[in-house]
C-alpha cells in the first residue's frame, strides 16, 4: 500500500539520517525494529496520517481527464461517496468547486464519486476500486441495482418519460428556450428541478442526458 511505504520511508529517514530520535540509528537497525519502541510509536503515527491523507486526497484535474496531483480538500471530504452522486466537481486553478447535480434539500446528504459513475463505468470496475482504495463495498442505489451505463440507457430510452405527455408538455418551454440558446444553463437547471419532482423511477434517459448537459457546460467551457 502506498500509504505504508510512505511512513516507512519518511521513518527510516527520520531515524538514520537525522537526529529526530534520540539517537542516530544504523540503516541495519531498521531490519526489525519491534525493540525501537520510538520508532514503532512514530511508524504507527506515520502510517495513520498516511492512510488518512490517501483517503482523504482528491485528483487535482485542471483540464477534465488530466490528474495533475492531488490534494487535500477538507470540506469536500465531508461528502459521502455514491457512483449515482448528486454533485459533481470541477476546477478552477487549484481550486475545487462542487456544484448540485439535482436539487438537494436541507438535510439530505451529499455524494460525491471517489471513482467512477455508473454511466461511464462498468459496475464490477467501480465496486473494485472503491474497495481498494477507500476499503468501501459502495451500496448506492447504481450498485445496489445494477444501472445501466450511458449507451444503454440511451439507445433502450431507458426511463424515458417521452411518452408521459403532461410532462413532456410542462418541459416543452424550455427545450425552445434551449433551441434558442444552447449556452442557457438556467432552462437545464429548470429541466432537472421539473424532472426530479415528477420522476421517481432512475435511471432516466432524460435526467441522465439533462446532467450530462449541465457537467459539459462547466467541465468544457
Ligand atoms: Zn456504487
């Protein structure tokens, strides 16, 4: 694990190649050092902080899809971790800015992905790489119940609500104001508030491409 590398080095290089303990220790020491009782406190410190650190870091990505580094972002560390999230994040600089994916209302939990979403990532992929590197076996409703992924959704009109035509209706204002001005990210917002009110069956084809219009918008300005 990363993590336990990371505090093994930084200890061994504390111990030998610095005066931090209270004496300077051989590299041959460092073989077992279940006698060194600073060293084995300082090590188990070491490790914590490291494995807090890696779990907490999100990838830095200042152009969409290209990680730069990664940091530590306490607030957004606060989030739970859903593949169906009701937030997504972008950058500006080094900044992280989280912005609602559907409305959420007071008291409702925020989620954020730590790996992949159902509709870009097969479910056995990111149920792996939760697991490995959060330690999660993620149970949102995508995993718990098997989401399809984007093409599919798309091309089987999965959830679609074309044929509800009240509320095909009730959207109909927005699709002109859209028609009119693709950039008029405020009709999108109007569309999902309008959707998730009426929509209680997900996956939806129509959320679904609705959100994807709303990301493109701040990930590809
Ligand atoms: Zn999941």
């Amino acid at each position: 694990m990363q993590g336990t590398g990371m505090g093994a080095l930084a200890v061994i290089l504390l111990a030998t190649q610095t005066k931090f303990f209270s004496k300077k220790y051989e590299i041959d020491d460092m073989k077992d050092i279940s006698e060194f009782s600073e060293l084995k406190f300082c090590a188990s410190i070491m490790f914590r902080a490291c494995v807090i650190m890696s779990s907490n870091c999100f990838s830095i990505q200042q152009e969409p899809g290209i990680i730069s580094g990664s940091g530590l972002y306490v607030a957004h560390s606060l989030y739970n971790h859903s593949c169906a999230p009701n937030t997504f994040r972008h950058f500006e600089g080094l900044t992280m800015i989280t912005r609602a994916l559907t409305p959420i209302h007071v008291g409702e939990q925020i989620f954020t992905s730590y790996g992949g979403v159902y509709a870009h990532m097969p479910r056995f992929e990111r149920k792996q790489k939760i697991l490995q590197d959060y330690f999660l076996d993620c149970d949102c409703p995508a995993c718990e119940n098997d989401w399809p992924m984007y093409n599919e959704i798309l091309r089987s009109h999965i959830g679609s609500i074309s044929k509800n035509k009240q509320l095909v209706e009730k959207l109909k204002p927005f699709r002109e104001r859209l028609l009119a001005n693709m950039y008029d990210i405020e009709a999108v917002k109007a569309v999902l508030d309008i959707l998730h009110k009426e929509v209680s069956k997900h996956p939806c084809e129509e959320i679904l491409h609705a959100e994807q219009y709303l990301k493109s918008y701040y990930l590809d300005p």
